[in-house]
C-alpha cells in the first residue's frame, strides 16, 4: 500500500495522491474477513525521521491501527456484514 504524507509524515518514501488512512483501514478489514491472513509486514515507518512528538505519535498509531485491522480489530462504527437493518414496512 502506497499512503500520503499528510496521514503519515514519517514514511520513507511518501506519495502525493496515495491511499487515505480510511481507504487502507477498509482493504485491511477486508483482508482479515478473507480469513486467509496469517502474518503482517509493516514497511516504511521510520520514527527517526520525524521533527515533532505528534508526527512521530501519527504515524506509529496509524501503523499499529493497519496492524490490528488486519487481525479483527474494527474500528469503531464497524458493522459486520452479518448485521442487517431490520424491515420496518
């Protein structure tokens, strides 16, 4: 996955026009649904590069957040797509 710099300043390699953190945190919630997952790399997170504590915060929690999703930790707001709204006609 390629992510732009303004959700994640600290990468080695930013790409204007890349994945949003909401587009990455969707396709690792899809991943884990697959059920086929069974290991994680995370890349490109580079701490070292960072000027400020909240650049360096920012990107660690977007890193573990990815990291997580791809193991079953929704985000809040999250609905399985067992669920269903009930027929109210």
């Amino acid at each position: 996955m390629v992510w732009t710099p303004a959700w994640h300043p600290l990468l080695g390699t930013p790409v204007h026009g890349g994945l949003t953190y909401r587009e990455g945190m969707y396709i690792t919630e899809q991943v884990y649904n697959t059920g086929l997952l069974s290991a994680v790399d995370m890349m490109e997170v580079n701490p070292s590069r960072g000027e400020t504590e909240g650049d360096t915060q920012l990107t660690v929690n977007t890193a573990l957040n990815m990291i997580l999703s791809c193991f079953g930790k929704a985000r809040e707001g999250f609905h399985a797509s067992t669920l269903y709204l009930p027929d109210i006609s």
